[in-house]
C-alpha cells in the first residue's frame, strides 16, 4: 500500500509539473462552465417566462433541468479528457527507460499499475472540481436536491475509473504517447457509440452490445438513482482493465 | 553472491544469451566485457529480475530470481544502459522517489541521499531539474539511484559511458572504495576500463561465455612464457644481424627468436622464454659481451585488447597460435 501511494504521488507530481494537468483542467472547466452558463440563462429565462404566465409545462426544478444534462455531457467531455490523461502512464516510462527503475526494484507490478492508476484518477477527480465550482453556484443560489448530484458525481467518477484503466492499459502497449492517445480516444468512443447503434434494436445482440456501452450505465446516476447492476458493470470493467494491464505488464518483461 | 547456471535467453528470433554460466564471491568486482551485442545487457536485466530467463537458473544471496524476484530486487542496484532519470524532478526528489521505492523508511532517507549524493559528488546540483543537467551528472544521479538503498550487488550496464576522462578517472575510484563492502558487475566495451577497475573478468562474444578469470591469470595463462623485444644498434653495417640473432638463440632459457625488422641501423628481435624464465638479464649480457651496443630491451605483454580480440574473433585455438607467434604490441 505504501509503494501504491508512493507511486500515486509521483504521477501526481508527473503532471502538475507538466502542462498537461493544467491544459485538461482549464480546457474542462472553461467548456463546462460555458455548458453551465448557458443551461443557467435559459432556465432563468423560461422561469421568468412561466411566472408571468406566458410558459406552458410542469414545474420547474434545478435538478432536472441543469444539473442532469451537465453531469451527463461531463461524462462526454469525459471521453475527450481520459485518453490527454492515461497516454503518458507507461508509453513514456517504456519511451525513456524509466520503467526499468520500476520494474527493477522490490515492487509488485501490481502496485505500480494502481500507484498509476490512482494518481491518474486523482488528477481525473481534480478536473471534476472543477465542474463543483459551478454546482455549488446552483446549491448557493438554486437550493438543488443533493442526493442526486452526489450519486451523479459517483458516477462520473465509476465512469471515469473505467476508462482510465483502459486507458493506462493501452498505454502499456506503446512506446508511443500519441499512439496510446488515439486508440484510447477511439475504444472509449467506441463503448460509448455502442449505446447509438443499438438504441432501436430489442435483439438479444443488441441488448448485450448496449450493456458493454459505457454510456448507457451512466444514465441511471445522471437521474440520481443508485443501481447496483451499474455500479457491479463499472466495478468489473475496471477491475477486467487493470487485471489485463498487469498481465501486458507481465508479458513486456518476456519481450522487451 | 551470484551464480548463474546454464542461462539462456531467446527473443523471438535470436538467442541472446546462450548457456551462460559463472559465479561472483561477495565484494568481488568484475567486469563484464564483450563488444556491442554480446548479451552483457540481456544477462544483466535477467539478474534484476527485469527480464525472466527462457531457461537455466540465476540466484542472488541465495535467491531465485524467478522464484524470489522481490528479495533478490531488495538485494540489487541497477543502473540501466540509459539511466531511468524523470527529468522533471529534482536530484534529491528522484533519489527520495527511488529510495522510498526500495524500502528506505521515511527516518533514514535524509541521511541516505546525503550519503550517495556526498560519495557521487552531486552535492552542488541536489535542487537542479534532472532534465537539466548534463550527461556526466546524469550518469552520477544513475549511479546514486543505484546505490541509495546501499545494495549488496551493484549492476553497472556501461556505468562510464558519455563520460569525460576526470569523470571516468572519479568513477573508477569510487567503484573501488565500493568493492570490499559491495559486489559490483560492470558491463563494458572498452578493455582499459576492466585492466583498471576489475579484479576478475567475464568474456562473453555472441552469447557465450569466452574467458572467466581474474585479470592478472587471463593475461597470463595466454602467455604463460614471457616475450621481449631486443633492439641492437648496427650502425654502419655492424654487427651481422643472423650473428646476433644466433647469439640471441644461444642465450639460456631462449626458446626463439624472430627478427622483426632490419633498418636504419637498427635491428630489432623479439624473443620469447620458455616457460617461466627471466631472460632479460641473460639476453642483455649476450649483446653487451659481443661487444655490440643494445638500444633497447623491455618485456612485451599481452594487453587484455589483445587477449579480447583473440577470444572473441576466433575462439581459444586462434589464441594459442597467436601466442606462438609471439605477435609483438605495439
């Protein structure tokens, strides 16, 4: 646990010491706080529409109207984010030779896939506060139910996770950063698009293919409930991700 | 210390490292010589637990490296051809980083980094970016990385190279003083570097193993007879050079004489002993009661260069004729 922490830390360190933490930070948060302006304006509006009379519709309410399309179009920008965050972890390591400082002292593989991992899913919670500045905005002024924007936040950060694992097993594949980045970028486009093919087919295929979609499971915390079966779909597929990072990890040694 | 049994390493095409075997007692230092592609580096990296063997055995301290890689890491520094540098960190942050990483407890670690920063003289860039330093110090920081968790064994792949001279000249010093309390295997190309440093040498030339030996037998047990190079002076055509040389020839303990050149007024021999006699006094007496004049007489030994390129260009056989030969260097 020690070394994990130890290793976490220097990531950590990796990316506030370079661009990149502070690219991926002011990129998300200038792009949601846009999203956020926005979405707060026209409920303003329609409001004050509706107050005067002049709206039809049922009630209004924060959560339904702002928060539940931000967090869900965070989980978008999320599959933009994931990949600038995770090419780097073991391409560049593999690149300079630093991996053989890793892989040669008394450290399990293990610890050093989540040391990686954890410091990435750190520097991933680290952008999300970027989005709370702008949710507690809407908790100041707006008086939003919070049980649903904190199960929503669990999800974007099971979500998150999830893809940060593929990504850093990717990122063993490579000596190439920009390489890793790509095909990151594509397989997490690629499990969210898997809930588009299949939103109009009930076949048996259709309904697994739809399960494997990353998107799909997020739906359910983006309206504040709390399922299992998402949660136990995040928790596998992160946990299948890492597990076969540590095995690529494993069969680096018998190629390099 | 360390013992390799019949280790081999294949990739995919090419066998590495071909049924290796040898052993190092502790404090010894040995260098571990070959040209480029040999398979210093792949024995190395099998030793660090870096890379797994295709078969055979290696031990550190009396363990596996497959069966106990974390005890025989703990065991282990490993400065790597390129050394494993982050060139965002500080000096004394990276060795923390490794240190911690090697089990260093957080009370030791100041003390540590005090120690290999002191003894690899990286006093004066301990707060300098890593990615700013120069190729000498960054082979110094590899070195204190190496040795932060004060190893038993210490694994040198190419520790002086992209040096320069005052560099190299410190290195070997401080390899030195570590001998005695560490165990220390260093890979090289360069022949001059193992006369200097090493006590015991491995030769390995495409895979195998060439010659394992301490320095002073190898370059013995090539030429187990001593050679030497007579110069007599035969200006104006005096003396005849067949007198000299049959008087060469009747000097005792001479097994042979072979007349290298004939110019300027100078004739020069190298003759070789039989084995194990002097005859440096005996051949001076031969010229000097002829009544000639003798220029010069040294002792001519085989360099490790020369011993190397026997081995490793054309196997043992090749050796044993060069050394009839009596091939002088030059």
């Amino acid at each position: 646990m020690k070394n994990v922490l130890l290793i976490c830390q220097k990531e950590l360190r990796s990316y506030f010491a370079s661009p990149i933490a502070y690219a991926v930070m002011a990129i998300f948060g200038l792009i949601f706080g846009w999203v956020f302006y926005n979405a707060s304006r026209d409920f303003v509006r329609y409001t004050l529409l509706q107050a005067q009379g002049m709206g039809q519709g049922g009630p209004m309410s924060v959560n339904d109207q702002i928060i539940r399309p931000l967090l869900g179009f965070a989980g978008t920008i999320a599959l933009f984010m994931v990949p600038m965050i995770t090419m780097r972890l073991f391409a560049e390591e593999k690149r300079t030779g630093t991996i053989e400082l890793l892989l040669t002292s008394p450290v399990k593989d293990i610890e050093i896939i989540l040391g990686k991992w954890l410091g990435a899913l750190l520097l991933y919670v680290c952008v999300l506060l970027m989005s709370m500045l702008n949710i507690a905005l809407l908790v100041l002024w707006g008086k939003p139910d919070l049980r649903p924007v904190l199960v929503g936040y669990l999800g974007l950060l099971l979500q998150g996770g999830c893809l940060l694992a593929i990504g850093a097993l990717i990122s063993t594949m490579t000596r190439n950063q920009i390489i890793a980045g790509i095909a990151t970028f594509f397989i997490s486009l690629l499990l969210w698009l898997l809930s588009w093919f299949t939103a109009f087919d009930s076949s048996v295929t259709a309904t697994v293919v739809n399960y494997m979609s990353i998107v799909t499971h997020f739906e359910n915390f983006g309206k504040g409930v709390l399922d299992s079966k998402d949660v136990v779909f995040y928790l596998s597929m992160m946990f299948l991700s890492l597990f076969l990072t540590s095995r690529s990890l494993e069969s680096l040694r018998w190629r390099a | 210390m360390i013992k390799v049994e019949g280790l081999t390493k294949r990739y995919a095409r090419t066998v590495a490292v071909d049924n290796i075997s040898f052993e190092v007692e502790k404090g010894q230092i040995v260098g571990f010589l070959g040209p480029n592609g040999a398979g210093k580096t792949t024995t190395m990296r099998v030793l660090t637990c870096f890379l797994p063997p295709t078969s055979g055995k290696a031990s550190v301290a009396g363990f596996d490296v497959q069966e106990n890689p974390l005890e025989v890491k703990r065991r282990i520094g490993y400065l790597p051809e390129t050394p494993p540098l982050y060139p965002e960190m500080e000096v004394s942050e990276y060795l923390r980083f490794a240190g911690r990483l090697k089990g260093i407890s957080s009370a030791d670690i100041a003390k540590r980094i005090d120690e290999v920063t002191g003894r690899c003289a990286l006093g004066d860039v301990r707060n300098r970016l890593i990615g700013k330093l120069s190729k000498g110090f960054r082979q110094r920081v590899g070195l204190a990385q190496a040795m932060i968790h004060n190893p038993d064994v210490l694994i040198l792949d190419e520790p002086t190279s992209g040096l320069d001279p005052k560099q190299i000249i410190e290195i070997r010093e401080l390899l030195r003083a570590l001998a005695g309390e560490h165990t220390i295997i260093l890979s090289t190309h360069i022949l001059a570097e193992v006369e200097h440093t090493c006590e015991h040498v491995i030769i390995i030339n495409k895979g195998r193993l060439a010659a394992i030996d301490s320095v002073a037998n190898l370059t013995n047990r090539l030429r187990g007879a001593e050679a030497v190079a007579v110069e007599v002076d035969a200006a104006g055509g005096q003396p005849n050079p067949t007198e000299v040389q049959q008087r060469l020839e009747q000097a005792p303990g001479v097994s042979r004489v072979v007349m290298k050149d004939s110019k300027d007024g100078r004739i020069r021999f190298e003759v070789e002993s039989l084995q194990g006699r002097h005859i440096r006094a005996e051949l001076a007496r031969a010229v000097v009661n002829a009544g000639w004049n003798l220029n010069e007489l040294h002792a001519v030994g085989l360099s490790l260069e020369d011993i190397f390129l026997q081995l490793t260009a054309a196997g043992q056989g090749a050796a044993e004729e060069n050394r009839k030969e009596g091939e002088p260097k030059q």
